[in-house]
C-alpha cells in the first residue's frame, strides 16, 4: 500500500495516526501531539512511510495508553479554580481590556483580568507563562554557583503532554545563548499534594 506525508490513519485502540516525513530525521519515531489529539509518525522519506506504519502498529497499544492518558487542554474560563503552586487560584473576569493581575483576598489569591471567552483565556495564560519565567529565573539564580549564569529563560507550551519538560542538557546553563526551556503548565499547575 502507498502512503503520502500528512495522511492519517485509524488506530486499532482508537484515535488517528498522521503520517510525517522529516527529511532531518535519522530514525523512524512516533510522538503524540497533545494539541491535535493524534499520533504523529515520523519517517526520514516518504520511501519509509511504510515501514513507519508497521512500526506504529505494533505500538499501538503504547499510543492508545499515551492519549488517553494525555490532558484534555481547556481554555481558562472565569470562575474556575487552578491550582498554582499548590494553592487553589480562582479566575475572574473583570470586563474592559485589563490585563491579568494577582490579588490576595480574604479567600485566597484571585487572578483578575478583562476581555472575554479567547481573549480572557490568553491574558490568562499569558501571566501564568510570565509567572512561570520569573519563578524559574528566580529558582535558577539561587541554585547556580560561581558566576555561571543562563542567558536566557523562556517558559512555553508544550505540544507533546502537560507534564512533559524539555530542555537540551545541563550545559545550557554554561554557555552564553543557550536558552533554557521548561512547560509553564508543569511547574504551576501541578496538582497539590495534600
């Protein structure tokens, strides 16, 4: 059978794999794209796309554990609660243009910020990624030794899972230029532990 870049297959366990060619690739791989809700499989030519699929075959039972085991991502929405640094945080909307502000109150912290449904959820998630930044420049600055310092840190989204953090090695904390890449959603938002 003949397959093309950007096809997508069914998955016996459920869900959808999508054909990749990278011609970077070395080897063949699969990933799960938290984003689409699929498996993507990656061949290094279209030539391998077979091959790819056979491979993604007999992993089928690891893709169906990964993605359903994955984070549903929902857009932020006032009213509900978050957990942030392993406190509960309530969103509210405060209507206008505002940006998003962290306030304590009698309650606990509250995260204020206008706009509404998109715009609300990207104010949103534009101050946990600028919180994430600060914390992690911060934690960063008090564990490092001597005069080694990162040039760079840079809080993201991930496309893969919540959980997953990514950064190339150690050294990026030696060399000036390196930047230093961790998920926002990993260090923020994880659950409480009570």
């Amino acid at each position: 059978m003949s397959y093309r870049n950007g096809q997508r297959l069914p998955l016996e366990g459920g869900g959808a794999l999508r054909l990749s060619v990278n011609p970077r690739a070395r080897r063949l791989s699969i990933r799960i794209d938290a984003r689409a809700g699929e498996a993507v499989a990656v061949a290094p030519s279209e030539r391998r796309l077979g091959e790819v699929v056979a491979f993604a075959r007999t992993k089928a039972g690891w893709i169906a554990e990964r993605l359903a085991a994955r984070l549903d991502a929902q857009p932020f929405e006032p009213g509900a609660v978050v957990t942030w640094l392993g406190r509960p945080l309530r969103l509210e909307a405060t209507g206008g243009a505002g940006a998003a502000r962290l306030i304590e109150t009698d309650e606990g912290p509250v995260l204020r910020s206008g706009g509404e449904g998109e715009a609300f959820s990207r104010r949103i998630e534009n101050w946990f990624r600028r919180a994430a930044r600060d914390f992690l420049t911060e934690r960063t600055k008090s564990r490092l030794r001597w005069a080694i310092s990162p040039a760079a840190m840079m809080a993201r989204t991930t496309t893969r899972s919540a959980a997953t953090t990514r950064s190339r090695s150690p050294r990026a904390f030696k060399r000036p230029g390196r930047r230093r890449r961790m998920a926002f959603r990993s260090i923020l938002l994880r659950p409480s532990s009570q």
